[in-house]
C-alpha cells in the first residue's frame, strides 16, 4: 500500500470518526463544517450566478446534511461525495425553481463603494469576474456541474465519476474539453478588449 492510499484510509477513518461523533452532539457537527464549507461554498459558487444565492444555497446544503446526518454509510463513499451529493441536489432544485420563479438579487444592486472596495479595484475584479460567468455559461450543464466537482469541491476525478455515474477517464475528458473552451472563450474575449 503506498502513502497516498494510506492517507485517504486514515482520512476516510476520521471522516467517519467525525460524522459519528456528531450524530451523537449535533455540536460536533462544527468540525465537518469547517472543514468542507469552503469547498462547498466554491463549488456552489461555480454553479450559481450571485454570491447571496451561493450563500444561501451553501447554508441549505448543510443543513440538509445535518438533519440527515444518521442516514450516512461510509461503504457507500466518503463523507464529502455524500455532501457533494447533497449540493449537487440543493443546486439543481434551486435552479428547477429559478425557472418558474426568477428573482433579482439585492447584492447585485449595491454599489462598489457600499461593499468597501475602491470603485477601480471593483470594475477590474467585476469585469474578470464576468467575463469568467460568460464563459462558463457557454458550457453544457455536465460541463459546469463536473467542472465545479473538481476545482470547487476538489474531488478526485474517480470521486466525481461515482457521483455522477461516469468513468472516470471521461470525466478527465469532460474536464479537459470544458477547460479548453474555457482558454479558447477567454483569450478570445481579452483579445476583443485590446
């Protein structure tokens, strides 16, 4: 058995140590928290278009998870592909639901200087920002969903295979295309802006 393989075990010991622990003190619960919000959060955040709705929708994720804590198997897969499970679903009836009922978010309607950046710094960083959105948005849903796995959630392509019920050697395809078009979008969009 080599280190790598000896690390994920020991992490996939913990994990279920963890998960054990808060299905007895809601309280531990904390620990799993900070250790997954970030990536979950990112992963959200790819998927969504306004940071309160990833806000919101990274908040339901979790608490999901929590109420449905005692229904984790660890033979079933790590504790963070169940929670990814979990977002995964959270996202796609939040966006089932944005179909029937959209809505303009007030975070989007603030001002640069309200949100205490200087008015230059904001303009660049939401101009890369969007440039970014509109590339992504351009990509299938698989694309966006796969893509959000790997570099928001950091899940291992054999992670986001399980998940999704692919292979993983096409999710390493998936991936690739989707980053591919992604470069083409946007060295195209900076050389219209020269």
């Amino acid at each position: 058995m080599d280190s790598e393989q000896l690390d994920l075990q020991l992490n996939l010991a913990n994990e279920t140590g963890l998960v054990d622990q808060a299905v007895a003190d809601p309280q531990a619960f904390l620990v799993l928290y900070d250790r997954y919000f970030a990536a979950v959060y990112n992963y959200v955040r790819y998927r969504c278009q306004d940071a309160a709705t990833s806000d919101d929708l990274a908040a339901q994720t979790f608490e999901r998870a929590l109420t449905r804590l005692d229904s984790y198997n660890p033979r079933r897969g790590s504790f963070s592909a169940w929670l990814f499970a979990i977002a995964r679903n959270t996202v796609s009836n939040h966006h089932r639901g944005q179909r029937r009922h959209p809505e303009v978010s007030l975070d989007a309607m603030q001002s640069p200087a309200s949100r205490g950046r200087q008015p230059e710094q904001h303009i660049v960083q939401q101009e890369t920002q969007q440039h970014l959105l509109e590339a992504v948005a351009k990509l299938d849903e698989r694309q966006r969903d796969i893509l959000a796995l790997k570099f928001a959630g950091r899940m291992t392509n054999r992670e986001i295979a399980k998940l999704t019920g692919l292979t993983p050697s096409n999710v390493g395809v998936i991936l690739y295309r989707a980053t591919q078009h992604l470069r083409e979008e946007l060295n195209g969009k900076e050389s219209n802006d020269e």
